[in-house]
C-alpha cells in the first residue's frame, strides 16, 4: 500500500515536478520551518525527508544557473516538460483595468514581446499577436513577469493612439455656395469679361479679387484686365448670418497682350500733281494689318502709298493683329480741299513798294494754325515756311528774284494736333510786274 504524503511533501513534490523551486529567502525560511516541523515516524520517513532537500537544493541550483548563463537556445532546448509547464493561459491586470489574455505558438516568448499586438477598440484586451511568418497560431504560453510588462506596454500604445481623433483634412478651397463662372477663359488685354454667380445666396455682401490689384463688391461684374497674365480669381460671400463662404479659382483668367494700332502720314506728290500720301505704319505688337480707305481700296501692306483723286476729307483706318487673335484699330482724317484755297492770292509783285510784295494766304494770317507752307519751283522747293510772319518774297534758293511772269505752285498743309487731322490746299502765284 502506498503510503500518503504529508502537505510538505506534496508541495515539495509538485514543485519538483514543475521544474520549479523557491529561490528567494523566503522560500528558504519557508523550507526551513518545515523541516523543522515534521515529526517523522521512523528514521526512515527522517532519511527521505533531508534526502527530498537535498534534491531541491541542488534542483534549484541548476535552475538558476540555467536561467542566467544559458543562452536562449539552450533554455528552450532543455525541457519539453518546461515548455508544456508554460503553456497555460496567464491572466495579468493591466493599467487600464482589463486582463490582459497573451496568446502564443512554439515561438519563443521574445518574440511574442517583439510582435505587432492587435487590440480591440472596446477595451485594451489583447485578442492576438502577429507571431514571425511561418508560425502556427496557438494559446497557451506563461510568460514571465517582466516579459507580461513588456507585451502589455506594447499592447495597450496602440490603444491610446487609437482613442486619439484622426488629424482634420486641410479646410476645402472651394465651396458651393460661392461658385462662379466667366464669360471667356482667355481675353485680350482692354476686353471686358464678365463674372456671374452660380449659385445666388440671397441677402448676402460680396467681395470679388481679380488677382490685379482691383476688387468688386458687385455680385456679377464686369472687369477690364489692362496687362497681360494669368490672374487667380478669389469670391468671399457673407450671409446674412455673418458667415463667410470662400472660393479661389486658380489660373482662372489668362489675358493675352492687345497690339497697338498707330500711324501717320507724309504728302509726297508736287504742287501740280494730284495729292499723295505715304502712309507710315507706327503699330506695335502686331503681325497682320489692314489698311481701310473710304473709297473701299483696301491694302495690306504695312506702310502703304496711296493718291487721292477727290478732293474733301477722307478717313483712313488701321487694323491690326496679332499671333493670339487680339486686335487694335485706329481711325484718322486728311482733307484734300482744292476748292478753299486759303484765300491766297493768285500773283505777288516783289518791287517793294509795300503792295503785295509777299506771299501768304490771308487764312494763314487770320488764324493760329500749325501749317507748313511750301513753294516749288517746279518739282523742287525753293521756299518753306510754317510761320504766318514768314511770308515769302519772290526770292529764289540761289538767292536771285523770281522773273516777272514766272508761275509758282505751293501746298499747304494744316495740322490739327487735337483730331489728328491734316488739310491739304494747294494752288499757284504768279510773279507780276
């Protein structure tokens, strides 16, 4: 019959069986008071009771060396009776109040530290960890202490990242409510463009920004873009409740440049030929052109020659282009009028006796026109003048008289600086004697 053992020796015989003995000085004074309590019914009961010490000691012994200066591999290669003593559920009370459950396979237990702890949102229990690829999920390993601390530090970081709320998306450029639309996406510079609201709020206040420096607090204005460029459009609308809607429409508005039109004109014909005008083309910015006349002979050349053969006022104008479709026109008006000569005499009488020793028409003398006054000599001028108190006195470009009887013709033309227009009169004086 088997004889039963005492509660000391039960103890001492599961912790022998579990690979386990008490290391610290407790456990010692614990054993000690056993030991000296027991009261064994025979010398032999006395002799399996010091030898059962011994065996702990000893037991003991190895297994803290083996703990301290074996290496991992060792330890996990020593005992598969350690391993399965590990292999039960280990509850550990966590900070936030909840148990932690740790959740293992034939890993090793720095690795379960070392894997990635999923957590529920719900409490900070820990349902399962990523154990390294290729091992097999399986519960039931006992950490130590210390390792438990680790594992549950590493599980419940996640838990507090998680309760933080989700960093904001940056605030939306563009709202509904201040949508808006232009008449054109590209303009040339000097051509109105519209804007209108998509939507109309009601009772609301607007501020418009062109992206040039100008504003609007119309609710669907119009603007005049005066550079070239590419323009961001901002729209702010307040409601009624003092609440600011904002949209910014970048690149919105590309204005291109407008060319220039521009020109003036020479006479180039003589005193006895039929008027003539060059006229010179001053545009800028432009690659077409367009010459219009009033007599419906247009031209397309740039600095065009043409002759009038009526005689009133005439207008010119100037198209131009360029490579981005933009436009300019200018209008001007010269006057041909043979008809009203000034009222210039028709003959002069240079002797010096203080009757019409000169020549100047009386219109010039009456009036404070800007004028050039020219005499010829055929085709070649011998007498210019643009002042009325410069009249001419019959005396020729080498320095001698015009002879009695000789013919002169002159042209005169009047400038007007305020319309741009320009007069052309013309006739003839005789040398009398």
């Amino acid at each position: 019959m088997e004889r039963t053992l005492t509660p000391f020796e039960s103890s001492l015989k599961n912790t022998v069986d579990r690979h386990e003995a008490p290391c610290s000085d407790e456990g010692w004074n614990f054993i000690e008071q056993q030991l000296g309590a027991a009261k064994p019914a025979s010398g032999t009961a006395e002799w399996v009771a010091w030898a059962a010490a011994s065996l702990v000691l000893a037991l003991t012994s190895w297994l803290v060396y083996d703990y301290h200066f074996d290496v991992p591999e060792a330890r996990m290669a020593s005992g598969a009776g350690r391993l399965q003593a590990w292999q039960q559920p280990l509850t550990h009370q966590g900070t936030s109040g909840a148990d932690l459950v740790l959740e293992s396979a034939t890993a090793s237990i720095a690795q379960v530290v070392g894997a990635d702890v999923a957590v529920t949102p719900e409490s900070a229990t820990v349902v399962s960890a990523s154990a390294p690829q290729g091992a097999t999920t399986a519960s039931g390993m006992i950490a130590p202490a210390d390792l438990v601390d680790a594992a549950h530090t590493a599980a419940t970081r996640p838990q507090a990242q998680a309760d933080m709320p989700a960093a904001l998306p940056p605030a939306a450029r563009t709202d509904a409510a201040a949508l808006f639309n232009t008449s054109v996406k590209k303009a040339c510079a000097g051509n109105p463009v519209e804007f209108k609201l998509s939507n109309n709020p009601g009772s609301a206040s607007y501020l418009w920004n062109f992206g040039d420096g100008t504003f609007s607090s119309q609710p669907n204005p119009s603007h005049i873009y005066t550079k070239p460029g590419v323009y961001d459009i901002s729209l702010s609308i307040t409601d009624a409740d003092g609440l600011i809607k904002s949209t910014v429409m970048e690149d919105l508005i590309t204005i291109n440049p407008t060319p220039e039109s521009e020109f003036e004109w020479d006479f180039i014909s003589g005193a006895t030929d039929e008027p003539t005008v060059k006229f010179i083309n001053m545009s800028e910015n432009a690659t077409k052109f367009n010459w219009i006349f009033d007599d419906k002979n247009n031209e397309t050349e740039i600095s065009p020659v043409k002759s009038y053969i009526t005689r009133g006022k005439h207008s010119v104008e100037l198209y131009v282009e360029n490579e981005f479709g933009c436009s300019d026109i200018t209008v001007r008006y010269l006057t041909i009028n043979s008809d009203y000569n000034l009222l210039a005499p028709s003959s002069i009488s240079p002797d010096n006796d203080g009757k019409e020793d000169s020549f100047m028409p009386e219109a010039l003398k009456e009036n404070n026109f800007n004028f050039v006054l020219t005499v010829y000599d055929g085709s070649k001028p011998v007498f210019t003048s643009n002042s009325k108190n410069k009249p001419w006195t019959g005396k020729l470009k080498d320095g001698s008289m015009a002879p009695v009887g000789s013919t002169y013709p002159w042209v005169v033309i009047i400038y007007n600086s305020i319309t741009k227009e320009e007069k052309y009169f013309s006739g003839s004086v005789t040398i009398a004697p």
